[in-house]
C-alpha cells in the first residue's frame, strides 16, 4: 500500500431526483487530496445519496463529480478508482482474512503470488500482522473493520470511501477503533469521505465536517469551528448539545461583541453583529453556577442528576431554562435551590436569529 495516490473530490452544482423528489437540489463541495472529510447529519439530509453518487451506484439529475480531475459524472462504479467500506464490512465468512484482502486484487488481475503479498503488507498497515489465517468469526468486530480497510486499501484507490463504518461495533469499541482510522489515515494521507450521523464520531475523525440537512449543506468547516462557532441553532443543537436563548447585543469592543442576557452581562467573539435582538446558543458546560446573591443571571434548580464525575442541572430562568454539566461535583445544588448563573469565555456563539 505504499502506492498510495491520493485524488481530490469535487461536486459541482450536482442535483439528484428520484422521481418528482428532489433529494439533492444544488450541492458542491471540494476535498483536497489526503484528507478525511465526512458528511454528517440526521437521516434524510442526504449524506447516503451524495456517497452513493460518488462511489458510481447513482448517477446526478445533473452536474458534474470530478476524482482527480478526472470527470466521473457518468463513468460506472468499477472504473472510478474509489473503494467503499461498507456498515456490514461485507467479508466473505468462509475466508480467512488474508484470502479477503486478496480477493479484489486477484480479480482486479494480479496473480495469486503478488496478490497475498500485497494482502500481507495490507494486513500489516492495519495492525494485523500473522493474522491472515483467521476467519473473520474468529475475528473481534474491531479487527474484521480493520479486514475490510485493508481489503479497501491495497485496490490503491484515489477515494476511499467510509460508510457508516462503526455502527456495528459497541460503544467503547467504536471509540478505539475511529481513533485507529484516524491514525491509519494520517500515516498512510490517503483521501477519506466518511459518512456518520454520529456527532462525536464526526469530531474525532474529520479534518473538514459537512452538515446537511435536507440534501443542502448547512455548514461545513473544521471540527473545531463548527462546534464553537455554530451558524445555526440546528448546528448548534446537532454538534452537541446547546441552550438557546434570546440576548441583546448593546456593542462592540475591538473584535468582541457585549452582549445582555436578562441583566447578565457578557463579551464574546463573534462575526460582526448589529446591535439589537439576537439568539445565543450556550454550550451545557459554559454555564458558570454560583449560589443566589452572586452577580449573574437569577435561576432556580428544577432536577439535580448526580453522574459520578459531573452533576446535569435544569435550571429556570428569566429568559428560558439552561441544561447545564457542572463538574464541580464536590458542590452541588439541590432541586428548588436559587442560584445565579455565569458564563464562561468559551462554548457560547450568536447564531441565526
């Protein structure tokens, strides 16, 4: 897998019907070479539909795919030079792993010899060296995902292609093994479009996100810009949690922007803002909680959940009610207690009114 040949990823204005619906009305976006982007969002937004379109199993209503610079639009599946690795990993049960890996290739016309040393070298970059002659039963779900990787991988594609990889593995395996495509990626800087609807997963393994939502992208942009800067209460609420309420903003103060939330006074960066009317959207665990008479906004405890290492509140206040993560476990607050709630500098962004 040393020939690696990382290809860019372009959609042009692309459109796709089925039928009279319109599942895809005017998408376009761009992946550079050697990095793993995903397309992120609840069912229906269309993320399946635009893999489906790249990987050649459906053609656009009209524009333009480009791999490589190359225009695919209409070029069938088995010539486009991508590889897909499916929710179901699609292993063949009475194979052994090495015989899985080496299967494409031997179909692809390499002899038998040069094909299981090329499956060998694969099985290897993915961590599973002397390995080969297991079946994928005697194989941990983890370990038949990083079969399919490698199966995917020595085809050398341009594009590979991640389709809802983890969603059959457990919840402290799919931590491990998204952290082990991770590294894998980065070491090997092959191109990656990874479909999920998993917003932690979305986190720790993209170097670009796009949200979609209803076949258009409602915003895209590094995992880090979207969850602190989020353009929208739907992105705000979809890339983890987040209290939306209404704020005034009174002014500006170089690149920062004050704002009034029910008396409680607060700066923050933000794009350029007209004063007035305005929606914040506070992440759980900014809130700042402080017993009544301290300055900030006035509330009152609704539930209280102790959860070892934090304790989850619901708070009313003047301006609507806060969901709020306190890690301060050694104090805590009990249900119909006043107390008085701050912000912190980071978690907190003006959104779309």
């Amino acid at each position: 897998m040393t020939d690696l040949k990382p290809g860019s990823v372009v959609f042009e204005n692309v459109r796709k019907d089925f039928g009279t619906f319109t599942a895809i009305p005017d998408l376009s976006i761009t992946i550079e070479p050697g990095t793993l982007v995903t397309l992120l969002g609840p069912s229906g937004c269309g993320k399946t539909t635009t893999l489906r379109m790249l990987a050649g199993l459906e053609h656009p209503s009209a524009g333009r795919i480009l791999i490589g610079g190359r225009d695919v639009t209409m070029v069938p599946a088995h010539e486009r030079d991508v590889s897909m690795v499916f929710q179901s990993y699609a292993l063949f049960p009475h194979m052994n792993a090495l015989d899985n890996v080496a299967y494409g290739l031997e179909s692809s016309g390499y002899n038998k010899r040069e094909a299981r040393e090329r499956a060998e070298e694969g099985l290897a970059q993915v961590g599973l060296a002397g390995m080969g002659h297991r079946l994928p039963a005697e194989l941990s779900g983890g370990q038949q995902q990083r079969v399919a990787v490698a199966r995917a991988l020595v085809l050398n594609p341009q594009v590979l292609l991640l389709d809802e990889p983890l969603s059959n593995l457990d919840a402290r395996l799919r931590r491990r093994v998204r952290t082990e495509i991770r590294e894998l990626q980065q070491r090997l800087g092959f191109t990656a479009v990874y479909v999920t609807h998993d917003q932690d997963e979305a986190l720790a393994v993209s170097d670009r996100i796009v949200v979609m939502k209803d076949g258009k992208i409602a915003q895209e942009g590094a995992p880090r810009e979207l969850y602190e800067e989020p353009v929208s209460e739907f992105i705000a609420d979809f890339m983890g949690e987040a209290n939306v309420v209404t704020c005034e903003v009174v002014g500006r103060e170089g690149d920062e922007t004050l704002i009034d939330v029910g008396g409680l006074q607060h700066r923050l960066r933000a794009r350029q803002t007209a004063n007035g009317k305005a929606k914040l959207a506070v992440r759980p665990g900014s809130v700042v909680l402080n017993p009544e008479g301290a300055s900030g906004l006035g509330g009152e405890i609704l539930t209280a959940a102790y959860l070892g290492d934090h304790v989850e509140y619901e708070i009313e206040t003047q301006v609507g009610n806060f969901f709020v993560i306190d890690h301060s476990v050694e104090r805590s607050f009990a249900p119909h207690t006043a107390v008085s709630l701050g912000f912190r500098n980071r978690g907190l962004a003006l959104i779309e009114a």
